[in-house]
C-alpha cells in the first residue's frame, strides 16, 4: 500500500488536513484509531464564526446547538459582568461529535481513504526521512508507505516524538480538564459563563456553556493544583440543582506551539503542534487555520516531489503568519492572569464590570491604581 | 507509579507530561512502563481522574 500524504488522527486537525490536501488532488490516507470519528468528546464545543469562514463553509444546522453572544465572567466574590467580541463574529456551541463525523465525511468526498479503529503504532524512516506508516488494526499490523505524514493525533504527540520532534510539556504548561453534560441548569442560552479564583479553578476557570434543550455543559481546567480537576468539578456543581449524564476529560497544551513543527516527511498540527489558545484553552479554529495550510502545502510538496524539511518549512512560516500573534499576545494575558490573586480578580471585575474595553481611559485606570495598586502593576504589560 | 485503571479516562493527557516515556495508551488502555518510569510524579498531577499514586516505598528509598 502507498500513498503521497498519510494524516494520523481524525478529528479537527485530521479531517482539515487531510480535506485541504485531498482537494489539492493527492492520494490521502487518513488514520483514526477510535472505531467512530469525534468519539469520545474531549472538548465544551464553543467556537466562533471564524472557523467556518477558513473552511469556506456555512455553519449547519445538524452541529449547532446554540448562538453565542459573549462571555459573562464571575470574579471570586460573585462580581460578574458580560463581555462582547470586538469583532461581529457569532459564536457557537457545536456538537463536536456531529461535526467532527461531517468533516471527515467532506474529506471522504474530496478522495480521502480513511482507515477507522486503526491505530498507527510506528514511522517507517529511512535515511532520517519519514516515509509512512505502520498501523494496527485488530491482529493485522500493516506497512503503509507514503511520501509524508501529517501528525494530527492530540496533545503528547507520540508520532511527532517518533520523529524527533519534541512534544513533552511541563506539569504547569497543561491544563487538567474534565466536563460534564447536565440538565437542570439554568443558563443564559446566548452567553457562556465563566468563573474565576483560586478556590474555584486554580490556574484555569470553570465554565458553563448552553448546549441544546436544557443541557449545559459544566467543566473545568485547572493547572499545577494538589487535588484533581475532578474534585474541583464536584465542588463546582454542589452549587447548583444539576444532574450530570455524560463525563469526558482530557488535557489542553497552554503553553504554546511545540518549537518545530516539521522535519523531513513529517509536520505536525493542531492540539499534537500545540495550536491552542493559552488563554482560553480553545483549539478548534486554530487547529482548523494550521490544518488548512498543512493540507495545503502537503499537497505543494507532493506536486513539487519534495517533502524535505527544507521544503515544509514553509508550513510554520504560514501558519506563524497566520496566528502567530494571537497565540502570543494570549500568553502574554495568561501570565499576567496567573499572578493575580482573588482580591486582585474582584478588584479588575469590579473595574471592567458596565465598561466596554474600548473605553478604557487613564482617568478610569487611576481609580484602579488606588484600589488596587498591585493590581495596576501586575497589568502594566498589557495596558 | 501505581495506576489504578478503574480511574482512568483514557484521554492521554498524562502522556505529555512523561519525561521517560513510560506511558502509552493502546486500545484505550494505559500502559506503564514500569522499568523506565523514574517516579517523578507528574503523570500524577496532570492526571484529571486522580488514576496515579506515588509509591511511597519506592521513592523514599531513592531519598
Ligand atoms: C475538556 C476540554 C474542553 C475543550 N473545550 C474547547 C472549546 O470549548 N473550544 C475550543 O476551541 N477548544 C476546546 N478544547 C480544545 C479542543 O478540543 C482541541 O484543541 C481540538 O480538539 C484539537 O483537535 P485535534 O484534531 O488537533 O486533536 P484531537 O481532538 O486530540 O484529535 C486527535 C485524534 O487522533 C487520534 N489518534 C491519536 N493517536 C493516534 C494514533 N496513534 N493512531 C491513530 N489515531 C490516533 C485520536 O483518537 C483523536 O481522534 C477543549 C479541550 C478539552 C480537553
Ligand atoms: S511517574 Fe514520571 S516517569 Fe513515571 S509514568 Fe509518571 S510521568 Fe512518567
Ligand atoms: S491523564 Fe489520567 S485519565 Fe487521562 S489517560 Fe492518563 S491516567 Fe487516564
């Protein structure tokens, strides 16, 4: 078996990969070891407008449980205040379980074989240069040869590490997650809710995000903390009359993009590259960004019959052009974030609390110097 | 490192954090290298589900 580009991993990173190459015209094979695409749920589903408009599509009706318009955020002392985006762009929560199965189904249209309950076990590399894939379905461990792999398969990348890129993360550069599906919630449908403190989400934040018909979606990520991100999430829901029905967990990269992310025969993306927001935790339009590019240059290098280092190198140039910067200026927020203690964070939600963030003056701003000092140097960086 | 598998979750958020790649999830399975883990103890911390424990013997005797 042989084909030009092999992707490994078939949700967010895989299926847009592997779609923007088989659009290209190359053979692809796409490789998911769970036996259904999108299963099981690693993540609470909010994204944004933006990710359609890369993928070019409209946002369909099968996927979208419910029309976000901002963010209410809830300080340690209950102070809490609603958020718009700057930009028009919607919000949506999706079901990722829907929406993960349409996109591989759009890549299956475009060419792309796909191997399900698969699981890649190993690179074939000769002279330092990938060049497939061994696999194992059941009893059967199969060699697939292929001019390049994509690397798409999470957090940890294992693949990534077969080919001497570096995917390991200290404790604090990972968040610790773990959600519920509830009913019994009462949630604003339009807004998701996040709280704040160090009681609550040590390092991270709890949210609430509205799914479909009463559900909602209770989760927390939390960061370096002695006690589990599941003893936190109980203690989260002991303050409302909710009845979980479904638990998923996982962990989310915050520290930013592995510091390559391709060699020869091989690139690597979304959560696998660290393509996440270190802010927000939120993986799904930067993965789908990078992997649009990936499966697009995968194609350049197979039509150029060269799939060197040298060659996709061009791959981190586009998508560091691409966000780049929002990946940066994220972690700058989060580290400033990190420092702030309780009092600081009712100290800044009372501040933001019935202000737009473009009206943010010095005047206002010295009334927070004499509430907060500490506060006001700690932001100094970011004002 | 013991594991308790009953807890897991097998979502392999673990294996990022393995300095000694001693983890590995097959087949939804966690598997622990017990001959390379050095007992560091992140696995434990990252781990959303609390499925890791410190052997305690074990470390105290590096001590
Ligand atoms: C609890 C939680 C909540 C989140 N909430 C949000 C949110 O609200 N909004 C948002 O934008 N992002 C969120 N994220 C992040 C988001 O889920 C990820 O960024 C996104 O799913 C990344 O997609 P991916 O395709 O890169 O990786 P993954 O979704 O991790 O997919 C990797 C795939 O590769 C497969 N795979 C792995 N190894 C192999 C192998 N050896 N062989 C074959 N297949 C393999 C896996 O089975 C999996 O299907 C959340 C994450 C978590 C954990
Ligand atoms: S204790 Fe350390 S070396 Fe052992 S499995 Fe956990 S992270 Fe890996
Ligand atoms: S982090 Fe915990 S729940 Fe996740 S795979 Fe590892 S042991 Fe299992």
């Amino acid at each position: 078996m042989k084909y030009d580009v092999i992707v490994v991993g078939g949700r967010i990173g895989g299926s847009v990969s592997s779609l923007f190459a088989s659009k290209n015209d190359v053979d692809v094979l796409m490789i998911e070891k769970n036996p259904e695409i999108g299963v099981p749920l690693q993540c609470a589903e909010a994204t944004s407008e933006l990710t359609f408009k890369t993928l070019g599509i409209q946002p369909s009706k099968r996927y979208i449980c419910s029309k976000i318009y901002g963010v209410e955020v809830h300080s340690p002392d209950g102070t809490h205040f609603k958020m718009q985006p700057s930009g028009d762009e919607m919000g949506y929560i999706l079901d990722r379980k829907v929406f993960d199965k349409s996109l591989a189904v759009e890549s299956a249209k475009a060419g792309t074989d796909i191997m399900i309950w698969t699981t890649v076990k190993d690179l074939i590399i000769k002279n330092g240069k990938v060049k497939g894939v061994v696999a194992k379905h059941l009893d059967e461990t199969m060699e697939i040869k292929a001019d390049m792999v994509i690397a798409a398969d999470g957090v940890g990348s294992n693949i990534s590490r077969m080919a001497g890129i570096n995917t390991l993360y200290g404790v604090k550069d990972v968040g610790s997650c773990v959600q519920y599906k509830m009913v019994g919630i009462d949630a604003d449908p339009n807004y998701m809710q996040l709280y704040f403190g160090r009681e609550v989400a040590p390092g991270g934040y709890a949210w609430i995000f509205p799914n479909e018909d009463g559900v909602t979606n209770v989760g927390i990520g939390i960061r370096d903390s002695n006690e589990t991100a599941y003893h936190y999430l109980n203690k989260f829901i002991s303050n409302f009359n909710g009845m979980p029905f479904e638990m998923n967990v996982g962990g989310v990269p915050l520290s930013g993009p592995v510091e390559k992310t391709y060699t020869d025969g091989l690139i690597v993306v979304g959560d696998a590259a660290g393509h996440v927001d270190p802010l927000t935790g939120g993986g799904i339009h930067l993965a789908t960004s990078c992997a649009k590019i990936a499966g697009e240059v995968a194609a350049e290098a197979i039509k150029n019959e060269d799939t060197s280092a040298e060659f996709l190198k061009r791959y981190e140039e586009e998508w560091k052009n691409k966000i780049g910067s929002i990946i940066k200026n994220s972690l700058k927020y989060r580290k400033v974030l990190d420092k702030l203690n309780d009092k600081e964070l009712n100290a800044l939600a009372r501040f933001l609390k019935g202000r737009d963030l473009d009206s943010i003056t010095s005047t206002s701003l010295l009334g927070l110097v004499k509430e907060s000092p500490s506060l006001v140097r700690h932001l100094k960086n970011v004002l | 490192m013991k594991f308790d598998i009953e807890r897991c979750g097998y979502c392999g958020a673990c294996i990022s954090v393995c300095p000694t790649g001693s983890l590995e999830l097959t087949e939804n399975r966690i598997i622990i290298e017990n001959k390379t883990c050095d007992d560091c103890g992140r696995c434990s911390i990252i781990c959303p589900l609390g499925a890791f424990f410190v052997e305690v013997e074990k470390n105290l005797s590096k001590l």
